[in-house]
C-alpha cells in the first residue's frame, strides 16, 4: 500500500536557558493513504472557503475570528479514518548532544525524526514522506535520514523530501496539530484564550487529556521519550 507523511516540528530551538514554555521540542507528522490525498485536501480548502479563512493553516494564526473555522480543521481530522497523527515529545532540558550526538544538534534533531517515523513504518508499504524545508548546516541530512530509514526497513521502500510548508496544505495541517500538543505540553494553562479553547475541544471530542499515549493509539499517537535510561 502507498502512504504520505506530512512532517513538521515544534519548538526546535535549543536556547541555554530554557523556560517553562520552551522546555518541550515536538516533531510529528500525518500519516495518509496516498489515494485519499486530493479528497483530503479538497475538504479542507471546502473549509476554508466556508469559513473564508485565506493564507496557511497554522496555529500561530489561532484568534477569537477564527476559531470556528480551526474548530470544523478539528472535527475534519478525527472524523476521517484516513489521517492519523504521531509526534514525538522531547524534554530539551535533558539533550546532551555532546555525549550522545558527537557535539552536533543537528544531528541529534534528524535521530529524533527517525524515532518519530520508524515506529509507524511496516513491512510491503511504500512511504513518501514530506517534511518542512529548513537551512540544514550539512546538506545532505534528508538524504541520510531515507537511507537509515531504507536500512531499517528492509521491506518497504521511503523517500524523504523536503518542501516549503506554505506550499503543502497537509504539512500546514500537521503545524496545526502539532502546535495545538506543544502547547498544551509547555504552556499548561498560561496559555491564551481562543487556544485553550481549541485544546479543550480536542480533548472533550477524544473523550481524554492529550497525554503520552501507548504504540497502538492510532489517531492521536503522542510519544513522550524517555531520556532518563533505565527500564
């Protein structure tokens, strides 16, 4: 079967002081069957025409005006069987890049992509996975995720490639949804009105906290790493 992988990240930054509303970097994606691509899309810009919202879907453009319109985004993602969304939670304030990623941020950054997307990758599929354009200081970073991601996955085949995401209205919807969870990890309740009403929509429509979920949630799949060690 062929699927898409709409990728993008949150809070990436690593600054030396973290605060409270920094402390958690997020990466995640959509998973879709490539078939329902062009039905997917249409639905949405159906939406946004409705609720005559131009420019890109993301949550940084959440406000009181359109709140209706990111209410109905809402309601479009849990009802159609077809998407399902991952991402990966890291507390930033526990990276040690020095020890465990050669002193190299970057790298440590595409590692977690790679945890992100290998747990939702099975055997006889083929996945096109598409992630936000971004400056890489070694330009071949892409290249080299799709080749660990070819070598774990034997049985399948995966192309990475990265596009500018105000081009790519299912990498807009996953800013969407992955800035909606950062938020609610990082902010808690200090957080704005109109958002927290989006947070508490989605929790109230999936009848539980948006928390750390276990490997088989297959709607909203939330992976908080554990930095610590152990078992």
């Amino acid at each position: 079967m062929n699927f898409e992988v709409y990728c993008d990240e949150s809070r990436q930054d690593i600054p030396k002081n973290l605060k409270l509303s920094n402390k958690y970097m997020l990466i995640g994606g959509i998973w879709i069957k490539a078939e329902k691509r062009n039905e997917i899309k249409n639905e949405i810009k159906m939406l946004k025409n409705k609720y005559k919202f131009g420019g890109e879907i993301k949550w940084k453009k959440v406000c009181k005006r359109n709140i209706d319109f990111f209410k109905s985004i809402i309601d479009l993602f849990l009802s159609n069987l077809d998407i399902r969304f991952r991402c990966i939670v890291i507390d930033k304030s526990k990276l040690d890049f020095y020890k465990y990623h050669n002193k190299d941020i970057e790298l440590g950054f595409y590692k977690f992509y790679y945890q992100m997307l290998n747990k939702w990758i099975y055997d006889y599929n083929n996945y096109k996975i598409f992630i936000d354009l971004k400056t890489n200081r070694i330009k071949n970073r892409i290249k080299v995720l799709e080749q660990v991601l070819n070598n774990a996955n034997l049985f399948s085949e995966i192309t990475v490639q990265a596009l500018p995401s105000r081009e790519v209205l299912l990498i807009q919807l996953t800013d969407f949804l992955l800035g909606l969870i950062s938020t609610k990890f990082n902010y808690e309740d200090k957080v704005n009105i109109n958002k927290k009403t989006l947070i508490d929509y989605l929790e109230t429509k999936l009848g539980k906290k948006i928390e750390a979920t276990n490997l088989n949630e297959k709607k909203v799949n939330i992976f908080v790493i554990n930095l610590n060690g152990g078992w």
